[in-house]
C-alpha cells in the first residue's frame, strides 16, 4: 500500500517515513528541501534497508501537485507535514505562512476528492488551543483566537479537512495535534536538522552545549508558572511517529468514528524551559550557558496534553521520558557535529 508523505525529509516526516516502512508500507515522499536535506534519505535507508522513493516538490506549485497524482493513483494516504513552522517567524512574515500552509493544503485535498476512497493524517498542533483554560488540555477544549498566523494556518487547516470531509464521502481525516516534538531516532542515523537558528529549543539547548552557539535564550522567566518559565509538553519524536502509523491504520481498517477526527499526541506531562536544560545537563554531564531574556511574542504560558483520548481510542501513548529523549537528542547532536 503506497502512502504519501508530504515534508517526508522533515525532522516528525523523516521518523514517521522510517516507521511506515518497518510496518511494510510503500512509501513516497515529496518534500522542496526549503528546511531539510536530501541526504536525510540516506539515514532512512540505512535504519530501514529500503530508500523510499523522493520527488523534490514544491507544493505550492499547483499544477505539478496535479501531476504528481496522476502519476501516483495507487496513493491510499497522505500523511501531511509539509508546512512552515515557526511562531516567531510567522509573526514577522504571515503572507508567507498562509500561501504555504493554507494553499498547499487545499491542492492536496482537491486531488483527494477525485479519488473513490482516501486516507488523510493533518500534523496539527496544540498551538490551536491558545492559552487554555484549563490543563491538561483536553480534545474538548474551546479553539481559541491564534496567538500567532502559524496557530491560525493550524486552526484553518483543521476547518478546511472538517468542512471537505463533509462533502466528500471516500475521504476520512484525522488531525493530530501534538505539542512538543524532540529527540532523534535511537539509532542516531536521523534527528532534528534545523536550517540557520533553530526555532525549537531542544536543537538550540544541544548546539549551545556543544558549542555551536554561545548561549541560549530563555525567552522570560516572569510567567506565573513554578520557575517562571514557560510549561511544553515535550514528545519524543518516535513515540509521535508511531502516533502517525497509528492513526492511518485506523483510518485504513475502516475504524474510524467519524469521517473527521482529531487526537492530541503528547506525553501528559508538562515541563518548563529550565527542567528541559536541567534535563540536557543531566544526560550530557554538562552546564548549560544560558541567560534570560525578554518574553518572545506569540508564546504562551503552558500547554499539556490530556492524551486519555489516544491512549484509549488509538491504543497509543508515549513510552520515552523526557531525559531518554533529550539523551537520543544529544547522541544526535555529537554525531552531526563529528
């Protein structure tokens, strides 16, 4: 069975490739190489024995997002990640975000609606619940006005997949919004590949203790949290790439409950910017250089998940701690540096 992964060269897409393949799915990939690298494909290779197959796509690209189907209608699923990624960055450039997450989105699905039957997983993120009321958040928890265009393209993406699914009776969807992926395959051959600054702060916590950076930048530590610092839900990335399996079969076995689903992903715990750098200091045997800076725009003060909802209806969940998957985080840094 031939699965599409849209952004397959990507940090979540490149394990959930891997993953996919050792359950015995044909895989393709399509991603433009704009925030990952082709040599990427030689670490699946290597962890799996098989190099999926790879068409550098821009997918904004409309007509050649056509071609591509046309050549590929054995495709049964897609697995979206191709997406631009950063809150701070589409705070400055939202144009940008919304041609390349809303734009890009809507040409897959059109191509999904020609076909009699097709699966599709979203990469969603808990960024579409704002600042919740309450935590653990919850499935149920109301979607709030985005604090960035990055949330909005999320929240706009998941209406868009509801609103196609409801007229469109061979397609079934599930969004997974999950918070805060980190780590690298156990095996060191793929992990977090940030192009220029790192926009997520385990790559940033890694290159600072190996001295690629100077110091890291806690952005404010005045928030009313127990440290002052902000609280993530911080997934390993291979627990969230079985997630991503998980989920495409369920849609695949005809298991689904509704045409439109959505599933948080993470590990139900949360922790805060200075527990993930206490964690980095533990597993590396290093202090971390670092200072406090002021509050970064669009940044909320806590998000965890409430994964009761995976965990039952999925039978997923998260099986790595935060100091396993920051130590896998480490190898992989040590070993891109070497």
């Amino acid at each position: 069975m031939k699965i599409l992964v849209t952004g397959g060269l990507g940090f979540i897409g490149s394990h959930t490739v891997v993953e996919l393949q050792e359950k015995g799915f044909e895989v393709v990939i399509i991603d433009d190489c704009s925030n990952s690298d082709e040599q990427v494909l030689n670490g699946i290779t290597a962890i799996t024995g098989k190099r999926p197959e790879f068409e550098k796509i821009d997918l904004k690209e409309k007509d050649k997002v056509e071609d591509f189907f046309k050549r590929h209608q054995d495709v049964a699923g897609v697995i979206h990640f191709a997406a631009s990624k950063a809150v701070g960055e589409s705070v400055e450039k939202p144009l940008l975000y919304y041609e390349n997450n809303i734009g890009t989105l809507v040409y897959i699905l059109k191509e999904l609606c020609k076909k009699n039957k097709a699966s599709f997983i979203f990469s969603s993120s808990c960024t579409v619940y704002g600042q919740a009321d309450k935590m653990p958040i919850t499935e149920d928890a109301p979607v709030k006005v985005a604090e960035s265009p990055y949330g909005n393209t999320k929240q706009m993406g998941e209406e868009i997949i509801a609103d196609t699914c409801k007229v469109t009776p061979g397609l079934n969807a599930i969004a997974l919004r999950y918070f805060n992926p980190m780590g690298a395959h156990p095996s060191a051959e793929i992990g977090e590949l940030p192009k220029g600054v790192p926009q997520n702060l385990v790559p940033f916590i890694t290159q600072t203790g190996i001295g690629l950076r100077d110091q890291l930048a806690v952005f404010g530590d005045d928030y009313p949290t127990e440290d002052g610092t902000c609280i993530r839900d911080y997934i390993y990335v291979v627990d969230l790439a079985k997630a991503h399996v998980v989920a495409l079969e369920r849609l695949l076995d005809g298991k689904n409950a509704d045409n439109y689903e959505v599933f948080n992903v993470g590990t139900g715990t949360g922790s805060s910017v200075l527990e993930a750098i206490q964690s980095f200091e533990r597993v590396s045997g290093k202090k971390l250089n670092y200072k406090v800076v002021d509050r970064r725009p669009g940044d909320i003060t806590t998000a965890y998940a409430d994964t009761t909802k995976a965990n039952e209806i999925l039978g997923w969940k998260s099986e790595y701690t935060l100091d396993e998957a920051m130590k896998s985080a480490w190898v992989w840094e040590q070993k891109i540096r070497d």
